[in-house]
C-alpha cells in the first residue's frame, strides 16, 4: 500500500518587524553619534601603548602645533562657553557683545591673544572655523594668557579635565612653558593625546 506524503508548506518569514527593527537601531545610532571635529591644523601626535580613553564630558583641550602655536578648544557647553568668555572679559576689562558671546560659543577652538579676540569674532562663520592664526595664545614667561583659560574655565566649573595634543615635532621649551604653568595653577593632573603604536 503506497504510503501518504503530507502536504509541503512553504514556510513564510515575516521580516517587517527585524526591518522596523534595524532602521530604529541605526536611526538611533546615527541621532546619538558624536563625531570628531577636525583640529584646527594638522597635528602629528607621538605614538604610545598606552589604551587608556579620553572622558568624553567635560573635557578642554590644548592643541600645541609645530612652530609652538596654542589654541584652546573649551568644553562644549554653550552655557558655560558664555560664562568663560565673561569671566575672561572681567579679567582683560573688556565687555562682549550678545553676538559675539553666541559666536563665541559656536567657535571650535580659539588661537588668538585677547587683544584680538573681537576681531576673531567679528568673522563669519566659515573664515572663523578656517582661521590659522599667525601667533596662537601667547604662552611665555611674559604672557600666560592659555593659562589665563584654563584658569578661569576651573572657575567654571572645577569638574573640567584637560587635555594636551602636542605635535611630536613641538620644541621642548615650549611644551615645558606649559606644564610649568599648569603648575603654578596647581592643576597638576591631565591627559595627552598620543597615536596608538602598531605591533611590529
């Protein structure tokens, strides 16, 4: 007696959801992404073993290039972006107006001597973001104006953490101004920004 086949269905997936799924995720991952702005100029940075991460909230950073540039990149709150250009307006007597406090606070980094700092303002957005100044903050045993923003952003808030991203062709004088002025600050604990040494 010839034996009975059951009928075969063919099985159907149903991929709304994983797709509603996957778009959701990388919608999310997109919205919530922080991307790395460029440095103002080309940085080499040394390399090192060391694995250790950057904390990502209030963070300043100190960029030193090879001719011995500073600039200063301050955290991104807006808020208190404001209350350090106020704070450094106190200490050179200078007054600023709404727009260059709101241009201020949408710089990326800053890279002139406070003498200068209207006129850096006064630009339009895209020359400010492609500005290379020809001097940066001055940063000697005369003019300790970088120390002068790191001094007042602790004022901030004395929560901030610093970073340095020193060019590996920096001349040691200047680097050795710097710490050396960090330390008249008594701000003695800060991260530098190296490349991650390949395995050979």
């Amino acid at each position: 007696m010839a034996r009975v086949k059951p009928k075969r269905h063919n099985i159907r997936v149903d991929m709304t959801a994983m797709t509603d799924v996957s778009f959701l995720l990388l919608t999310f991952f997109i919205l919530t992404a922080q991307f790395a702005k460029p440095d103002i100029e080309t940085i080499t940075t040394p390399s090192s073993i060391s694995q250790k991460l950057l904390p990502d909230a209030s963070l300043m950073t100190i960029l030193s290039t090879t001719d011995g540039k500073f600039y200063f990149t301050p955290v991104e709150n807006g808020t208190e972006r404001i209350a350090l250009l106020d704070k450094m307006g106190q200490k050179y007597g200078m007054t600023f107006t709404d727009k260059e406090k709101v241009n201020f606070s949408n710089a990326q980094s800053i890279g002139v001597p406070m003498s200068q700092l209207k006129g850096f303002l006064a630009l339009p957005d895209a020359d400010r973001k492609a500005y290379k100044s020809p001097t940066g903050i001055p940063m000697d045993s005369t003019k300790k104006e970088l120390i002068d923003w790191v001094q007042q952003s602790l004022a901030v808030n004395p929560d901030y953490k610093l970073a340095i991203k020193g060019d590996v062709q920096t001349k040691y004088p200047k680097v050795k101004s710097l710490f050396e002025g960090l330390r008249d600050i008594d701000f003695l604990k800060f991260w530098l920004i190296t490349s991650q040494e390949t395995a050979q």
